[in-house]
C-alpha cells in the first residue's frame, strides 16, 4: 500500500482588502533586481519589502520581512533558487513563490512548481502582466499560463512508455478519490481555466468553486492548481470531450 501524500504546509492568508501586497525579489543579477523594482515599485497595489542575491539568503529575509509573495529567480550562484522555494515552502505559512526564469521550458521549473511555487513568470514578460500575476498570487490564485503549462506538461509527460504508463494509472487512480463535480473542476483547472470562467462552465457561484479547489487540495495533498493540472495531464483528461467531460466515471 503507498503512503499517503503528507499535507501541504498552511497557506498564508491574503494581504487584507486595501493594503498592498508585500513581495520578496530575489535574483543574482543587480540590474534585473533594479528593472523588477522600477516595473513592480510604481505600482500602488504592491509594497517590495526587500531584495535578496542569493537562495541563502531567503529564509533570514523572509523571517524578518514577513512577504506575502518571493519573485524567485531559479538560476543563481550559492543556493539556487529550486532549493530556496523547496526549503521555503517546506515551511508552515510559507509565503507564496513565484519563480522567474529565462527560458518557457527551464528543466528547473517543473521542480519549482511541484515543490509548492504558485506560478512563474519568464524576464521578458511584459511588466503589467509581472504586476497581475504578482497580485493574483497573493489573492490565492496562482498563475497558469496556458500555453506555458503545456511544455511544462509536455516535458512532464517525458520518459519511457512505462514510465508513462505508470504515472498516468497513479494519477487516474488518485483523481478517482474525487466525487464527480470535484473532477469535473480539476479538469477545468487543468485548461487553464479561472476560476469565474469555472463557475460560468459549471454554472456554479465563484465562492462554491473556490470550495471544490480546496477540496481537491486536501484530498490529493497537493499545494496548488498547478499541481493539480498536472495531475490531471498525467491521468490523460485534458485531450478528452473539450467542452466539459474528461470526468473518471
């Protein structure tokens, strides 16, 4: 019998309605700190408490500065940033990560996202999406870019047919633990969907499928939704009835 998944550490709450969102920048290069702080520092929904070089750093800056979100770069010198948000989110009421990467496919980024990071965001993306996907984070909805999901997932999908097969018969019987409307959520997840264009799909209230999120969280002990896509691309739900099904029944 396998052992069961340990819980995923509590999440921080969100900042309250009104204060700015308190976030950690963390990268090697001088000149890419400066940029994200002139990008992210004008804007007034979000407060940069501090700046860090290096992953050794991160646990000290987040102990004193209390972030609600790091921008973590995952290739730096010392600590990397892979081991700094596996060590960070290891922790009880660790803050959310967002890692920063150079390349769609980083083979570091994968890693990053099953550790527990909420998201990622390459260099050159453009600063007002920075800014969004920032402030989504800290509202407890991690980024799941579409399009880069897909070559995350692609490379999940990576290995041996065994491998592969492997994987997908302990996804589809983890997704099995899920009732009915709880699949039907996580597959909507999976494409990437918000979870207001969930509620217009499943024709349910955005507070009712933030409900099932959590559900699914605990149930399968995983920390995000972008865990969960990933489950449900390994359980081969996403190339299934597009429009709605892809549900174990």
């Amino acid at each position: 019998m396998s052992t069961p998944p340990s819980p995923a550490p509590p999440a921080p709450s969100p900042p309250p309605a009104g204060r700015p969102v308190r976030l950690l920048i963390v990268d090697d290069d001088p000149l890419v700190r400066a940029g994200l702080t002139l990008m992210l520092g004008g804007d007034d929904g979000i407060d940069i408490v501090g700046e860090g070089a290096d992953g050794h750093e991160v646990a000290e800056l987040v102990e004193r500065l209390r972030p609600d979100v790091v921008l973590m770069d995952l290739r730096m010198p010392g600590m990397d940033g892979l081991t700094a948000t596996e060590r960070l989110r290891s922790r009880p009421a660790a803050p959310e990560v967002i890692v920063l990467t150079t390349f769609h496919a980083d083979e570091h980024v994968l890693r990053a996202i099953r550790a527990g990071a909420a998201g990622f965001v390459l260099k050159d993306t453009p600063p007002a999406r920075i800014v969004e996907s920032v402030r989504r984070v800290a509202a407890g909805d991690p980024v799941l870019s579409p399009a880069v999901t897909r070559q995350l997932m692609d490379r999940a999908a990576g290995g041996g047919r065994d491998d592969r097969a492997g994987r997908a018969e302990r996804a589809r019987t983890r997704f099995g633990e899920l009732a009915e409307r709880e699949q039907e959520v996580a597959v909507a997840v999976g494409r990437g969907a918000s979870n207001a264009q969930i509620a217009g799909s499943l024709y349910l209230s955005v507070a009712t499928v933030k409900t099932h999120v959590s559900r699914i969280l605990a149930k399968l002990g995983l920390d995000n939704r972008v865990q969960i896509a990933l489950l449900v691309h390994d359980a081969g739900l996403l190339d299934t009835d597009q429009e709605g099904g892809g549900c174990l029944r």
